[in-house]
C-alpha cells in the first residue's frame, strides 16, 4: 500500500511527540586492566582508564550546566546552536549577527540550556594497595547523569571513565598565593618581563599563574563488595541480607556442588570451618570459633517501635604479648570484604567516627568518614584497644551498641549509619596477665565499653613443655615451607563462599531454645549475685542478648532455619569463656599469732596440716559475711559490740546446715577462729579491742587479770576497709 511523503512526516511527528526523544549516556565497565590512584600520569588523560579505591568523602548531587544557550545583550539575538561547557563556564565567542562585534555581554537562557545531575567524590587508595612509609594518595572523580549517588563513603568501587584536567581554583584562595603577589615577590625580577607572558586576574589565568589538577570522569561505577555484602530489603537501611536465590544463580555449577557438599557435613562443618580459619596460627580454638560467629554474626531486628536491635557480635582479645592477638585482626581484615585496620593509640574520635571537614572549593561543610563508617556492614579492627583515650572511647560507645555515629559540629546534624562489628585486641596492664585479679582490673577499659562486647577472650602465655614443642615445630615448618606448612580443609575462596550462603538464613528462636535461654540467663545472674564469688564482669541483660546473637550465629553455621537448643549451650560456653572466675592462691592459716611474725608466709614451714588451707572463695564468702554481720551491729545504736566468740557463734548458726556432726563443727569452729586471725593480723581488715578495765577480774594479789579479756576481745570492722565488689 502506498503510503504518501506528507502522512509519513505527520505520522513521525505525532510519535515524538507522543514518546520524546530520551538522552543515552554509553558506560564502559569490565576492563580487563585496573590502575592505581598512584599510577596516573598525564599520559593517561582523554584515555579509557579502569581506577579502583575506597570513597572517603561525597558531595550533594548538584546541577551542572553541559550545554548553554545565550543571547546577546547588545542586539538581543539568540547565539544559534549550544555551547558545550568544558569544564569551566564557557561562553560564545562572539555574536553571530551581521552587525553586532559582541564577544563578552551575554546572557545565559536558563530554560533552554541542558542541564545534568552532577556529583564529586573523594577517593582514596585502597589500604592493600599504599606502599610502606607513603601516605595515602587521593583523586576527585566527577559523577553525572545515572551514575550520581552509587556510591557512598566507605565503599571500595571501581571507576572506569577518562582523566581530566581541570584548573586548580582552590589554590587561588590561600593567603598569598594570587599571582599578583607571586610575580611582585620574586627576587630581581621586574614587572615589565612579565607583559606579554600571562594575563592577571581569574578569568583568563596563564600557566606560570594557576596550577592544574587531574580529576576523573567516570561512566560507570561498580562497588566491589556489593555481592559480598549483601543489598538491602525493604526501606529499612539496616537489614542487610542476600536472596538466596539470586546468589545462587551468580554461582557456577561446580560453586554450588561444592556448597552442597559442604553444606552436607553437618556434624563436622562447624570444627572444618574453625579450623580452616587463620590457619597459620596454632591453637586457639575457641578464639577462631568466636571469630567465625562474628563473620556470620546475628539477624538484624526492628522492634514495631522502630528500635533496631543490633546483630553484629563485637568481640574483644585480650593477652599476654606474642599470643597472636595482632595476627588475628590482620587476617580478618585480609579476608573480610570490607574490613578497617587501625590502632587505639593512633586514633582519635574524629578518625573513628566522622568528621566535619570545610570544601575547598564551595566553602560548604561535608562530612567524612571515619574507620566506623568505613566499616559499615563490615568489621574495624581496632588493635591496641587499651591505649585509647577515654574521650575517644566514649566516642564509640554509640556506634557499638545502636550502630549509629550522631554529629552536630559546624550547622552539620545528621545520624549516621556505623553498622559494624568491633574486633579489638588489648595488652593487660603492665603488660602480663594477672589471674589473681579479676578482667576489669587487669585491662584499663570501664564498664560501659566492657558490657557492649559479646564475648571477650583472655589468651595467657603458659609454660607447657607440649604446647610450646608444638608451637615451635608449626611456626618453623611454616618458615620452611610456607603454604605448604598449612593445609586447611576448605581454602579461603570456599570460606567466602559458604559464609556468604550462611548469611541468607534468618534463623527462628524455638520455644525449647527460648526456655533454655531464660534458664542460662537466670542461673548467671544468681552465680553473679552470690556473695564471694569475681567474676570478670558484671552479668545485665546485654550477655542476654549477646547469648541470643551468638545462638543464632551458629545456626547460620550449619545453615539452620531454626535456633536449636545445642546451638544455644555452645554459645553459652563461649560466653562462660569470657565470664571467667578469677583464679587465686589458696589462703594459708595460721594459729594464734604467728602469722604476724612470719612476714611472708611459707607453706611448708607454716602449716601442720592440709586441714588449714582453704581456697580463696571459700575465704571470702567468710570474710564478706562476718563484715556486714559487724558493721550492722555498729551502726545499729541498740546492739551492743559484738565479742569473738559471739561473731564465731553467729558464723557457725549460719552454715549449720553445711555441718553433718559434731567432728564437722569442730573442724569449723578452728577455722572460723583462724579466719578471725588471719583477718586481724594479716589482711587488717578487721580491729580486736579490749574491755573496759572494770570489766576485768582482779587476782588474789589485787591485781588486774586481763587473760580472759584479751582471749574474747571485741571486734570491729577497720574504717579504712572497703567491701570488695563485683567487678
């Protein structure tokens, strides 16, 4: 059918104007070679480079003018066709009617210019990637169009795009960097000599006047951890997950007949993965199992209130020196995704959190980020953790708990997202663990920071004639042989692998596993309650909630979709590694006053029989009990002072029940008695007092006999005594 020329252009006309004419931008990704920060030179410019680094600082996405439209102030004629802006505001160069010599009034036609969303990112070197001794490089990369906001502080992506140049305009505002000064200052040199080399002023600077800078303009950006990391669900920012299904199809087959393998071994894929995990360094089980459940970690919750309850398991290392602590952190950091390294004493709480920085170029106050939220959705590790400041602790103690970082500097108020877990290694004070006192005071850490962290780990350097052969032999065979030293079951890209499938199950708390957690938690906060017993800490319902995380870690573990009882008493056994008691001497009684004469005792010389040693605990649950029986009686007006013998009475009512016979009560009234005496004459903690002297019986000869008074003398509770508490 013939068709005729005039409905043919009729007919195009109505579909563009039914379906407009949409701007394509081409982007290039998938470049077989990528170059460092570092690597750029001027050869490179106008050329396709592919640049990897970790984005420190954004901008807001801003207009930019691509191509302007003009018309001429002097004969009011619209410059025909656009200008294209080179990086720069660029108008015409002159006027193109017949009659008009314009070249510099002009006026911009906002309404017919084209305009493009415009965005500036800071990138910096990958921390892999800086050569020892060298500080970080970094380079401003210009975002347009789609590309704007794919990416944000703390990821590592992969620019690919052209380099540019562009003036340094930032230069021009420092004190005495104009060129007008630079060319008055030089020495011997004269104004005229520079007349026909250069125009003054911004506009037009010439090149001896203004610095230029590289800067990348990128086509597309892709983040490197986006399949590790997981996308988000919903419009909630802090479940983090990963479809299952989705995940499994960016698998190859042979990746998926491994998982299955894998995934059959259940019996044993906890302890294979365990082992498998920092192969190089030996022993240390439980520390490397504490490890893979902050990598699997818990399941992101939010209350129907909108609390976000964290799933991220924090962990603390603490030890003697060369007990691996450092090296743990380093291969977490190698084999995390997205991992932060940074050191305790080195820090501030600007460096870890974020700061308020001024752009040289706008004025405008931004926000750049710290080692917490570079870290989101990943792990920092914080080594040296003991050398903070305690300003700078207190600094994170909102990133640990509700994973936020809240800042109000400069008119800059904003909350920000700190989704990550804290792995820390500390050194004990004075740098040897003491297992005489308890956790709180062998590590300069207070409370709060201490109760935020799921599980802590006390690595000791013992002398253990086989545990030392075998340390030696593992770390000369890796010296000698290096990787073939350590043959682990599953190889790291496997670990990779399996974890990232673990995280996609959100396990469900049974109604046994819920029943088991209420008892465990109960039963701990009895034992933290009972008199005489230290305890690394105190037990709040943070070790609760710590109990649940690490449950429902390990049924990620073995890729379970319910929290099952076994998994909840192996957490349970974890957390009791950190809930340590505090291991002490026994206590050496003494008869009389004997011990006072000894100085420091010596077992063999000072005890006659086994029947007078008794463990610490046992010591201090009598000590603490006749305290508080004395100081109720002392503050009681009513009472009178209460004698020896009264206080051995007392002691022996109460634990009455403990006593099976009359041998039993003897064997307990000598040890109240040189309990008595220890507290007196060794630890004074307690003040004997003799009676008033008419009190006392007289002899025959008239004389004042003061041996039954000085046998039940009246005892007190120093005042310089403070009641030892749970730390």
């Amino acid at each position: 059918m013939h068709v005729p020329e005039y409905l043919q252009l009729a007919g195009k006309g109505i579909q563009l104007a039914a379906q407009p004419e949409r701007q394509l931008n081409i982007g290039f990704y998938n470049l077989p070679l990528q170059s460092r920060i570092r690597e750029l030179r001027t050869d490179r410019i106008g050329k396709l480079v592919c640049v990897s680094g970790t984005v420190t600082r954004t901008s807001q996405v801003r207009p930019e003018l691509l191509r302007g439209v003009f018309r001429c102030k002097q004969c009011f004629a619209i410059v025909q066709g656009e200008v294209e802006q080179q990086f720069k505001y660029t108008e015409p160069k002159m006027c193109q009617a017949p009659m008009c010599n314009n070249a510099t009034d002009w006026e911009l036609l906002l309404e017919q210019s084209t305009f493009v969303d415009w965005q500036k990112l800071r990138v910096q070197e990958n921390s892999t990637e800086i050569p020892a001794g060298s500080m970080p490089r970094s380079l401003d990369v210009i975002l347009r169009d789609e590309v704007v906001e794919m990416a944000k502080p703390g990821d590592r992506c992969v620019f690919t795009g052209t380099l540019i140049v562009v003036p340094d305009v930032g230069q021009l505002s420092v004190p005495g960097a104009k060129a007008e000064s630079r060319r008055e200052a030089g020495p011997g040199r004269g104004r005229e000599g520079y007349t026909s080399e250069g125009i003054t002023g911004l506009k037009a600077l010439g090149v001896r006047d203004l610095t230029y800078r590289l800067a990348f303009l990128a086509c597309s950006v892709q983040s490197t951890e986006a399949k590790d990391r997981g996308k988000e669900i919903g419009t909630d920012p802090a479940i983090i997950e990963e479809d299952q299904e989705k995940l499994l199809e960016a698998f190859t087959q042979d990746e998926i007949n491994d998982l299955k393998r894998m995934v059959s071994m259940e019996q044993h894929i906890y302890s294979k993965l365990v082992n498998s995990l920092a192969p190089t360094v030996y022993g240390h089980e439980d520390v490397k199992k504490g490890l893979l459940l902050q990598l699997m970690g818990g399941v992101h919750k939010v209350t129907p209130e909108g609390i976000h309850l964290r799933g991220d398991i924090n962990i603390c290392v603490v030890g003697d020196p060369s007990t691996s602590k450092s090296q743990f952190l380093r291969y977490i950091v190698g084999f995390s995704p997205r991992a932060v390294f940074t050191s305790g004493k080195a820090s501030s709480a600007a460096g870890l959190t974020a700061s308020v920085v001024k752009d040289e170029e706008t004025g405008e106050f931004t926000i750049e980020a710290g080692a917490l939220m570079l870290a989101d959705n990943g792990i920092c590790a914080i080594d040296e953790f003991d050398k903070m400041d305690v300003a700078d602790q207190v600094a994170i103690h909102e990133a640990m708990e509700q994973q936020t970082i809240s800042i109000a500097k400069a008119g800059v108020q904003a909350t920000l997202n700190a989704r990550t877990s804290i792995l820390a290694a500390a050194n004990p004070i004075g740098g040897r663990y003491d297992r005489k006192l308890t956790l709180k005071q062998n590590i300069s850490l207070s409370a709060p920071i201490m109760s935020r962290f799921d599980l802590f780990f006390v690595v000791l350097d013992d002398c253990n004639e086989t545990a030392d052969y075998n340390i030696a032999r593992h770390i000369v065979n890796v010296h000698r042989l290096r990787d073939a030293a350590v043959q682990p079951e599953f190889s790291t890209a496997q670990l990779r692998r399996y974890i990232r499938f673990a995280r996609t199950f959100r396990p469900k708390i049974t109604d046994a596993s819920r029943q088991l957690l209420w008892e465990l938690y109960r039963n701990l906060r009895q034992a933290d309650a009972q008199a005489g017993q230290r305890r690394a800490y105190r037990i709040t319902v943070r070790q609760l909630e710590s109990l649940i995380r690490l449950s429902e870690a390990l049924a990620r573990v073995h890729c379970d979709e319910e929290v099952q009882p076994k998994y909840v008493r192996e957490a349970f056994r974890l957390l009791q590694r950190s809930i340590i008691q505090v291991e002490s001497d026994d206590i050496y009684l003494m008869e009389g006053g004997e011990e006072a004469t000894q100085g420091v005792l010596q077992p063999e010389a000072a005890i006659t029989g086994s029947s007078w040693i008794i463990d610490r605990e046992t010591f201090e649950r009598a000590r603490n009990a006749i305290v508080s029986y004395l100081r109720q009686s002392e503050v009681n007006p009513d009472e009178e002072a209460k004698h020896r013998s009264e206080v051995v009475l007392w002691y022996l009512e109460e634990i009455l029940d403990e006593l099976s016979n009359e041998e039993a009560l003897e064997h307990a009234r000598k040890m109240v008695e040189r309990i008595i005496t220890h507290l007196v004459k060794r630890d004074n903690v307690l003040i004997e007092l003799q009676p008033q002297l008419h009190d006392m019986s007289m002899d025959d000869g008239g004389a004042a006999s003061s041996s039954s008074s000085s046998q039940d003398p009246i005892l007190m509770v120093h005042p310089s005594y403070v009641t030892d508490e749970v730390l």
